[in-house]
C-alpha cells in the first residue's frame, strides 16, 4: 500500500535552538529535513562548535539555500560561498558563517538528524 507523508515546517517535530540560530526538523518515515535560520554574525566555531563538542562541523549537507549568503571552508581549505537559489552539497569537517546582514535560511535534507545536539 501506498504511504504518503505531508508536514509543514511550521509544526515541525522538533525545534533546537542555540545563539544566534535555529533548526526546525520534520520527520519523514526514517528520514528528516530541517530547516535552519542563522542571524547575522552567526559563526559554526562559535555558536554550534560548543554544543558539537567537534573541531569541525561534522555533518554533510544537502541544502537549498533561500536567503542570505554563508561562507564555507573545508578541512583541506577548500572555500566557497552560497547564497539564494543556489543546492550545496558538502561532507562533514568544515567551518561555515553567515555574511553579511541578511538571515540565511536553508533547508537541508542531509546534515539536520544530529545538528546542534549535544555529543
């Protein structure tokens, strides 16, 4: 038989919050998707860093971007820059912040399940 999910981010299943961001997760059977909200000033090394208990962030992501721009940085120094419109796709072991003032919104269907929990 046929299954189908519908959800809405606006009742997600759970919300985690910590300075400076947020991510709402919905879960999807044994999947899940998370919309995250980042403030300006927002820096990985300093506002998830604590909470990852990591050096680097350690999740990969599949993401829409729909607002503001991040800046990215690998472990081996690779560096890019996202903004609206754009689908990033990158592997655990990196740095991210926002630029500039705008809040980015993303939504990521890879890197949310264990986003921001405490290790």
């Amino acid at each position: 038989m046929a299954k189908m999910i519908h959800k809405r981010f606006e009742s997600p299943d759970e919300i985690r919050v910590f300075e400076k961001g947020r991510v709402e997760l919905v879960k999807l059977g044994e999947g899940m998707v998370g919309r995250m909200t980042l403030e300006p000033g927002w820096r990985w090394s300093q506002h998830v860093k604590p909470i990852a208990n990591t050096s680097l962030c350690e999740s990969p992501h599949f993401a829409y971007h729909i607002s503001g721009r991040m800046h990215f940085v690998m472990e081996d120094g690779t560096e890019f820059e996202a903004g609206p419109g754009e689908v990033i796709m990158l592997t655990g072991r990196h740095n991210a912040w926002v630029v500039g003032n705008e809040t980015v919104v993303i939504v990521d269907w890879s890197g949310v399940k264990d986003y921001a929990e405490k290790r």
